[in-house]
C-alpha cells in the first residue's frame, strides 16, 4: 500500500480545486446555491427529493413501511437530486435544505409547507407524525433515539471516513485506511452486541433505528459496499449484525425503499423516480430502456 509524501501543514489553508477524488467536482468550502432552479412538486402531500444512497434510503425505506401499514397520507413523489451534476446547489434544493445535502423533504399536507433537512431528522418526523416505528414507552423510546442518533454520529467514520480513503481517495493512505478501519470493526461489534441482546436495535420490535442503521451497515455486511470491504473487514464475523440485516432485508417494504432514486447496480433495482406505488412494477431503468 503506497503513501503520500510527508505533509506540513500551512499556516493558512486555502482551497486547492485540483485535490482529486471522486467528489472533487462537487466539493467547495462554501454553502449555498450555484445557480437557479426551482424544485418539482408532485402530487403527493410529501415531496421527497434525494437519491439512492444510504442517506436517502433511509427515508424512503420508512415511508414504504408507512404505506404498507396503510398510512395513505405517507404517499409521496420521490425526485431525483443528482448530486454527481451538482443538483444539491439549486436555488430551490437550497430553501429545502441549506446544508445541500439529501435528502429533503417537503410535508405540503398541511395549510403551509414544512421544510424538513437531515436524513434523521425526517424519520423522527415522519414517525411522529403518522405515530409508527418509534415507541411510545418513555424507556424505549430512549432506546430507539439513542440508537438513531448513535447512526448519525457514527456513520460518518463509515462513509467519509472508512469508505473515502478506502474507495474514493485518489491515493492510498495507510494511515487513514487503518484508523478508519479500525473504527469501523469497533462500531460494527457494539451493533454486534446489541443485537446479541434482541431481535432489533430498540428492542424486540423493528423501529426507525433499524431502518436508520440498516442501508449503511446492512449494507457493508451484505458486500454491497465500498468495492470488497466486507472481505477486507471480515464482516463475517458479525454473526448476530448478519442475522439482523437479513430479517431487515427479507421485508418487502425495505426491498421497495432502497431501490428508489438509486442511479447505479442492478438496471430491475434502480427506480429512479418515483410518483406512484405502480412505478415499481412499470417504471425500473430496466423496462424503461427496453421500452425506449
């Protein structure tokens, strides 16, 4: 594994657009909008606007477990932000979100439009409002929040810490592999633990901590992640984190949800948009290129 030279920090830093990287196209250090352009709005009463990562599956993993438990008014429009193209820095995504992160959410089912930003925020909310997946026993609800808010905190040592230098860097640094390495293996045995204790993450019954978990450690234990770092971090050895992924995975609403807004894999697993529940049987990037 090579390393980078020897780095001495200046006194001041400044912005250098040539770093590299995957993301360096999108990369700035400054906030708000690059140009103008407004957002759709569909249908529905909540206006989804994200992609498929693990971020945005989150969201709409839990809004196809609302409507399958028959919470019509969790019907949505599910619009695709192409991050890669810089869609995040639209003057209309910018009123949604400031931060120019997916996913966002627009609740219009009321007399005015509530903003909603930050992918944990939306599932307290969303939660809240249709009264499922989070407990209403003040013990478990902590346990649920505590979880939930444990992934927010957490999941970044994951993706922009682990998965960055690992998958994305433009070098390989031993360093930064190892440490965030390192972590990682450490966050996956504490959920391995816990879930040596229960069924899910809050407990005996599947909440939105599970469904906040699932899409980024779920997905790293199935291999579906950062190229072959389930090999390269033994995932196999999370005997009790495997067992819960599949029982997450085997439910037909997580199946719906983490295909919607994705842009790469399987062409029959990429609903790219999504505006009605019939989209997943007519509207995967498979039939609407053998359709075309």
């Amino acid at each position: 594994m090579s390393n980078t030279p020897a780095y001495t920090p200046p006194k001041v830093w400044t912005w250098n657009k040539g770093n590299g990287g995957t993301f360096a196209n999108i990369n700035r250090p400054t906030a708000g909008a690059t140009h103008e352009k407004e957002l759709p709005i569909g249908k529905h009463p909540l206006q989804l606007y994200s992609l498929g990562t693990p971020n945005g599956q989150k969201v709409t993993i839990l809004l196809e477990e609302l409507l399958a438990l028959g919470h019509a008014g969790a019907e949505y429009d599910a619009w695709l932000i192409k991050i890669g193209e810089g869609d995040q820095f639209g003057s209309g995504f910018v009123e949604v979100n400031p931060n120019s992160k997916i996913p966002a959410l627009m609740d219009r089912s009321g007399a005015a439009p509530i903003r909603v930003f930050e992918s944990g925020a939306i599932l307290l909310y969303l939660a809240e409002k249709f009264g499922a997946f989070l407990p209403s026993e003040p013990a478990k609800r902590a346990e649920c929040l505590s979880w939930l808010f444990w992934q927010m905190g957490s999941a970044p040592y994951l993706g922009g810490g682990f998965g960055h230098f690992y998958a994305y860097a433009p070098v390989k640094i031993e360093y930064a592999i190892d440490r965030f390495a390192m972590e990682v293996k450490r966050q996956l045995d504490v959920l391995d633990r816990r879930l040596a204790e229960c069924a899910y993450l809050a407990g005996d019954d599947y909440t939105i901590a599970d469904i906040a978990v699932f899409p980024w450690y779920g997905t790293l234990v199935r291999g579906g992640a950062y190229g072959d770092s389930a090999e390269f971090l033994s995932t196999h050895e999370y005997k009790n984190v495997l067992r819960w992924t599949e029982a997450v995975f085997a439910r037909p609403a997580v199946k719906r949800g983490r295909i919607v807004n994705r842009m790469n894999g399987d062409l029959a697993e990429q609903l790219r948009e999504r505006h009605d529940a019939g989209d997943f049987d007519t509207r995967t990037q498979d039939k609407l290129e053998q359709a075309s």
